[in-house]
C-alpha cells in the first residue's frame, strides 16, 4: 500500500511555472530523497506535502486521506506530517525541553518521561533539558528539531535539508543517526537536498526535479547507472560521456569495444562513470594515441588525464590509487569495468 | 572647548598594536569620556545630596504627604492603562502591515509612524481644541495612546519582519492552529521588541509636561513644574523629582526583569525565507478600520484642527514673533546637535576600539540620562547654578548643557555605529601605506564616521526642536522657542495664535520621522 501519493502537482507563482505535472508515490517506512539544483521546485514540493502551501493543480493523498485537491484542502495543523527544517526552526523563546514537548497534548501527564524518552532517541544527553536553542550547537539543534518532530508520532516524516548547515563531517554522522532513528522508528521519510551524495546514500528512492519536472525516479543505483539524460547524469555524479555507434550489446567509443546495457543500434551517447574505467597494469600493450597529459597526486586517490586518439574529445579524467601512478606523457590501455549506459536516442546528441 | 580639545586628542598618536583589556589605553580620550560621563552624573548626584542636605525629617514630610501620593497613584493609573492599550494597538497594527495582505500595507505602515511628527503636546492641543471637555486620566490615556504607540509600533514591526517564517511553520506541523501560533510562538518573540517599545513610552509619560498640562491630568512632573514656577528652588519640587527619578529607575528596574536575559535572535545561520501574508479574505474591510481609524485620530485631527486655526488666522499671525522663535531654535537646536555629538565623541570612540569594563560602566553614564525626564535635568541645573554658578542662571550655557544632558544617548547611537563602520585595520592599511597616525584617521575613520555623525546632529537638533519642559525651565528670560511661544499663547487659550508654531514644528519633525522609518528598515535588513 502506499503511503504519500502525490499526482499531477503544478504550482505557479506569477510567471515562473515552479511545479509542473509532478507525480510520486512513496511507500511506508520507506526513505525517499528528492534531488534538485536549486530553484527545480524541490522545496515548493515539500511545503506542497507539509500544507503550507496548497497546488494550482493535482491532488496530494496521504493513508488514503485526502489532504490536497487543487487549491482545497487540509492546513498544515491539521494533517499529523513531522518536519525538520534546514536550520531547526527551534522556538528561539523555549528550552530545549519546552521545544520538544511542543506539540505534545495539552496536560500530557507524562511529559517528563517522553521527553527523556525524544532525547534518548535523538541520541542526546538527558541534561540537555534545561538548555536554550543558542546553547547549542548546529547539529544538536538538529537533533531537537528531530525529536520535536518525532514527539507527535508522525507516520511521515519531512526532512528540508537538514543538514545543509552543518560541517561535512557532522552533516555524514547526522544522516546516519537521523536515518537510523527514523528507521527504529518506522517513520517513512522524504528528504529534500541538493546534494547529490547526501540523497544518494540516504534514500531507497531518489526523485530527481528540474526545472519544476520530475525527471525521473527510482532507486539510487538504477538512477545513478542508467541516468535518464545526461543533465541528469552530471548532476548525480561525474560521467564520462562518448560517442559511440552499438550494435548487439556492445558499442564501439574511443575507449574501444565496450558492454552497453539496453538494445541499442547505431549512432548513440555512451556514459561511464570515471570509476568504471582504470589504467590497466604493466605488461599490457598500450593503445596507440592515448597518452597521459596531466597527472594530480592528491593523497589517496589522484586524477589522471588522458587524452583521446581523437583529438576532437576532451580528455578523459580518471580517479586512480595514489600508487604506480603514469608520468605525462607516458602511453597507457585503459580497460573499463562493468556496462556503459546508453541515454536513449531521444535525448543523446545527434 | 570640549570640542577643541576632542579635536586635540585626535591628533595624539597613540600605539594601536596594544590594546588590553585592564590597562586604560587611549588616555586623553578617556579623560574626556569619564569628564562627560561625570556631568551626566550630575542630576541623579544632585538629587541625592538635596535629600541628604534637607534631612530626613523634611524629606518625611515633603514626600509622605496625601498629595505625593495622589500624583503617585495618577502616574500609575497613566501607565497601567496607556501602556497595555498601546500594545495592543500596535501590535495589531504592526501584524496588519507587515503579515497580511491588507491593502495599502506600506502606506498604513507610514502613517503609523508619522504621527511622531507631532509633538505630544500639539496632540492633545488639538484634541482640547476639538473636544474642549477632554479631562483627566480618560483624556490623558487617549491622547498619550495616540501620540505615544508609534514608539511600539517601530520596534514590533521590525520585529516582525526579522522572524524567520520556518518556526512559525514548525508550530503548524505541531498541530497548532494559526491563532494558537500567534499567542505561543509569534507573540513570545516579540517580547523583547514589546519591552524595549514600553519601556520608552513608560517613561515618557513620567517625563512629559505639556501634553498632560494641556487637558489638566496632574502627574507627577506637571506638579514639579508648578512647584518650580511659583518658587524657583523649593525642596517641595526638589522632592517630588527624587520622587519621579525613583520611578524612572524602577522602570528600568522593571523592564530588565521582565525583558530577562534572553536571547531570541533566529537560531540558524543563514537567511531566512520572507514570511507570506497572511490572506484577510471577507475579513478586509473590517480589518481596514483599525489602520484607517488610528490614522483619523492621530494625524487627521491633529491636521484638521491646524488647519483650521491657520485659516481663521490667515496671514496676520505670521508675524516678526513667529521668524524670531523659528531662528531661535534653529540656532539652539544646531549648537545643541554638534554641542551633544562632540560630547558624545569620546565615549563613542573608547566604546568601539577599546572596550572593556569600565568603559561599559561609564557607556551607562551617557545613555541613563537620557532616560531622566526634562523637569529633573532643568531642576538640578536650575539649583545648581542658583547656589554655586548665579552668574550662569537662565544663560544660553545653561540651557545648552540641559539639551546636550537630555540628548545624550541619541548622539551616541548614531555615532558608535557609524564609528563601528570604520574598523582599526583600516587605519592601520592607511599607516601601512604611508599616512602618519593622525592622517590615518582625519582620512580614513573621520571620514567614514562623518555621516553617522551627521545623523546624531540631526537627530538631536530634532528633539530640541519639539523641548518644552527644560526649555519653559531654563531658557533666558526673553528668549522664545517654537515650542514655548506655542506654550504660552496656548496657555492663554489663544490657539490661532499658537496655530503657526505648532506647524512649523511638525513641519521640521517631519524629517526625523523619515529617518526613523529609514531606520527601521535598514536593521531589519531590507
């Protein structure tokens, strides 16, 4: 059964079509990224869900209710859909108890204890009670927000990019812990980002906007190996993109002859990503034409350019081990691991 | 001279790479600043020392007597009853303009403001002069509201704009209806923009005069200038005005604890998204009486009734009177702005680039006074000059040190903000560059300050421009600002003759109110 199903939602704001035709279902406890570049609607989606806003078109239900017709329907107060906002929007004139017992029913008779509970899940310390939002640092009042939330026992749970404010090392740590509470909890979530790893990692289901249209939706890996075009592509990750001309599953590109998934014929556009394709090891007979011209050493991994027998394509980019690395100038083999995707003739270069 | 030898310490080098918390650095400006801050010591410390000279048997039966009390208790009713009505008005005018999508919000959202233009005591001229029957406390807290609710109105507003919209929406997803949000969440954090709004009408109603003269509503500061006017140094007067400087400070007092050490700025980082309006749908109209309404009582009477004595007048009262009382205070209230803004230099300065505890302490200094009402600071300056200075008594230095004690604080906003502007390191880029110290600063922190320091002059002169109280006290005989011309010949109920005085004020006030509107804006960040 599905939880959310959104169908058909358009929204305009004067001349700027910011939702256009969008349709997503989401399925219990389940976690569901929506990725967009800024300004592709991601956030109107979201305010779309939560009632703050109200469509121009399409119906949004929710547990068979419905909560959004058109411009009709059920306001925000009303509808039971946890949010966490992008800065915690924790009440700045509350403690931090106080915030979470927010939304609790008036005269709850065992506040002390569900709070103690909330900040035991969020995985904060009990003595955090009596603090005051300022007192806290951004990833903690991220878990407030968190457990706000989660204090009215939500079966959805709204995610506005969360963890955009905070440090690249906490904002992994805080993914973790959020995606782990909601997932003890059974809470099926949505979460809003433009961050491409961030919705990759975290959901089961990505939904990629832009400009106001859902380009397509799916699980991260179907998303992030067979992209529906290159836009799509680039904006989930590096790519490597080829002519090429396939036949019967295998299409020949610059690289040589590699697999391709689909049934293809003929003229089409290759895409690899750059960590399919690696330097093959010493004794391997170099390719005529391909030749290191530019070698980075960044600790880890290092990035090798090399350019094409074709002169016309750009030169290719290569993440490799730090070790046994080329010198420029050196010739090399590469050899590519796994499928490239074929974008279908529709949206591949002519 | 305090502006010479201001000017003189500017020129002082002195070393800006030490800079310590507990040594004093800056000396000459240090001096300066402790000098202002211990003449704005002066009203409170003669205060005290009349209460100590005159002994506490006279000061038992000056003060605990049945008419002290009654002043008293009116001056409470005032505040009981004006302050609670004026925060309700204006925060349902400030929700009106800035939240929802009540036609004409901007425009509503001036004419909130304007009504500062009019100085108080031309309000009610124009409401005795409307209703002659308007009496007593009803009449006063009408009026007060009236005149007084832009106060609130600015900071809410500005208040309002500032909230981040998402806590709001946070309260909504908690399952709280829009009228729940608005009393849990919205009205909480208006809380410290309430307090400081309060706080100022609070105390100028201890402190005004002519308004409460007008419709005769006795408080305790039209009691002190009675006093004063039938004999000029009488501990009775003394006495009621340690009684009204214990008021003021119980404000303070009052306000501290209920603002509370709180910090209710947005919690993120980051902007935050504008708030929507909120839809008033059927309920427009009914809700364009209030703006529409207030801007009938505070602007359209006021207007209406000037207009009408200046037609019943027609040219004859524009009279060599009425240039004479305009040049006058023009003139006063220009030396008055620069006289305050060069006073309030030093500590401008130390409060900038050395900060530190003491300088804090002496900062208090310069803005408590400006919290004392007009009849307090004139009363001290009075007495002491009677005792000490008689030489000086009813002489334009007299009243010009009562205006720079008065406008203290508003010389010093505008100027630490605007010296703020101009950090060290840019004085120090130009003395990387080539330029002694003192060239550093003529032509790098001088000239970024000079525009705030503008606006303090302004500022200043405006309010001189509208001072009744210590004027009426303290100027030389002879010697007719706008505002006490407009005094005496309302006094004798000849409100055509007062009809010029009164316009050309809200003419010259008209700019301030600009300023302030300016202002609000900019501290919201639009």
């Amino acid at each position: 059964m599905t939880l959310l199903k959104l169908e058909n939602i358009g929204k305009r704001y004067g001349d700027v079509q910011a939702l256009d035709g969008v349709s997503l279902s989401v399925e219990p406890a389940s976690r569901t990224a929506v990725v967009g570049p800024s300004g592709s609607g991601k956030s109107t989606l979201l305010r779309i869900v939560a009632g703050f806003e109200f469509p121009d078109t399409g119906r949004v239900l929710f547990d068979g209710r419905l909560l959004a017709d058109g411009p009709a329907g059920i306001p925000a107060h009303k509808r039971g859909i946890g949010i966490v906002f992008q800065d915690g929007a924790l009440f700045p004139h509350l403690s931090v108890a106080d915030n979470i017992a927010f939304g609790f029913e008036r005269g709850a008779a065992d506040r002390a204890r569900r709070i103690a509970d909330l900040l035991d899940m969020v995985e904060l310390e009990a003595a955090m009670a009596t603090r005051r939002p300022h007192q806290l640092s951004g990833g903690q009042q991220q878990r407030v927000a968190l457990a706000r939330a989660l204090g009215r026992k939500p079966r959805l749970m709204l995610l506005d990019e969360p963890f955009s404010a905070l440090d690249t090392g906490l904002r992994e740590t805080m993914r973790k812990a959020v995606a782990r509470v909601l997932e003890n909890a059974g809470i099926t979530a949505i979460l809003v980002t433009h961050d491409q790893t961030e919705a990759l990692s975290f959901a089961d289901q990505v939904a990629v906007l832009r400009g106001g249209r859902l380009i397509q939706a799916g699980a991260p890996q179907t998303l992030y190996r067979q992209p529906r075009d290159r836009e799509t592509a680039l904006f989930l990750g590096d790519a490597v993109l080829l002519p090429a001309v396939a036949e019967s599953g295998f299409a020949d590109c610059a690289l040589g002859r590699v697999p391709v998934d689909g049934d293809h014929a003929g003229k089409v556009e290759i895409m690899l990503r750059p960590e399919q394709i690696h330097i093959a090891a010493g004794n391997a007979p170099p390719r005529e034409g391909m030749r290191v011209v530019d070698v980075q050493f960044g600790g880890a991994v290092a990035t090798v350019a090399v350019r094409l027998p074709d002169a016309s394509l750009p030169p290719i980019l290569i993440r490799t081990s730090g070790f046994g690395l080329p010198a420029p100038g050196d010739t090399v083999r590469l050899t590519v691991a796994g499928e490239a995707h074929v974008f279908s003739p529709v949206n591949s270069l002519s | 001279m305090l502006q010479d030898s201001t000017a003189e310490a500017f020129e002082t080098p002195w070393p800006t790479g030490k800079r310590t918390r507990t040594s004093l650095p800056h000396g000459p400006v240090f001096v300066l600043a402790a000098l202002v801050a211990l003449f704005s010591l002066l009203p409170l410390g003669f205060i005290g020392w009349v209460t100590y000279d005159v002994g506490w048997e006279t000061v038992k039966t000056l003060v605990f007597r049945p008419r002290v009390g009654e002043l008293i208790l009116s001056t409470l009713y005032l505040e009981a009853l004006t302050i609670p009505l004026s925060i309700a008005v204006a925060v349902a005018m400030a929700w009106l303009t800035e939240r929802t999508d009540i036609p004409g919000a901007r425009l509503w959202a001036w004419l909130a403001i304007t009504p500062l233009a009019v100085p108080a005591f031309v309000h009610s001229y124009a409401w005795v002069s409307l209703v002659p029957g308007m009496r007593g406390l009803a009449g006063g807290v009408f009026v007060a509201v009236l005149a007084y609710y832009p106060f609130l109105y600015l900071p809410v507003a500005a208040a309002l704009r500032r909230l981040d919209p998402a806590v709001e929406d946070a309260a909504a997803s908690l399952g709280l209806s829009p009228l729940a949000v608005f009393f849990r969440v919205v009205l909480p954090q208006l809380r410290l923009a309430i307090c400081g709004g309060s706080l100022l009408i609070a105390l100028h109603l201890l402190s005004e005069y002519g308004l409460f003269a007008m419709i005769r509503f006795d408080t305790l500061s039209t009691a002190i200038v009675d006093q004063f006017q039938s004999s000029y140094n009488s501990p009775a007067a003394n006495m009621i005005g340690g009684v009204l400087v214990a008021c003021c400070l119980a404000l303070l007092g009052i306000e501290v604890l209920v603002r509370g050490n709180e910090r209710y700025a947005r919690v993120g980082t980051g902007t935050a998204r504008p708030a929507e309006r909120r839809r008033l749908a059927r309920f427009t109209l009914p809700a364009l009486i209030l703006p529409a309404g207030l801007a009938v009582l505070t602007l359209g009477v006021p207007l209406v009734t000037l207009g009408r004595w200046l037609w019943l007048g027609g040219a004859g009262i524009w009279d060599g009177e009425t240039t004479g009382a305009m040049g006058t205070t023009l003139m006063l209230a220009l030396a008055g702005g620069v006289l305050a803004t060069a006073a309030a230099v030093p500590m401008a300065w130390l409060s900038v680039r050395a900060p530190g505890r003491l300088q804090r302490l002496l900062e208090a200094c310069h803005y408590y006074v400006g919290s004392l009402p007009g009849v307090v600071v004139a009363l001290a300056l009075v007495s002491i000059t009677v005792r000490f200075l008689l030489p000086l008594y009813q002489t334009f230095a007299m009243l010009l040190a009562g205006y720079v004690l008065l406008f203290l604080p508003r010389a010093m906003v505008g100027l630490r903000a605007s010296i703020a502007q101009a950090p060290v390191e840019l004085e120090r880029a130009a003395m990387a560059l080539g330029r002694t110290p003192g060239q550093a600063m003529r032509q790098v922190t001088l000239r970024l300050a000079a525009p705030g320091a503008a606006a303090s002059v302004a500022l200043v002169a405006l309010g001189i421009t509208n001072e009744l109280t210590a004027t009426l006290m303290l100027a030389p005989t002879g010697i007719e600002t706008l505002a006490t011309r407009f005094w005496s010949l309302t006094s004798e109920i000849d409100y055509v003759g007062a009809a010029p005085y009164a316009a050309m004020m809200v003419l010259l006030s008209l700019p301030l109110t600009l300023l302030l509107h300016a202002q609000s804006k900019r501290t919201a960040g639009q």
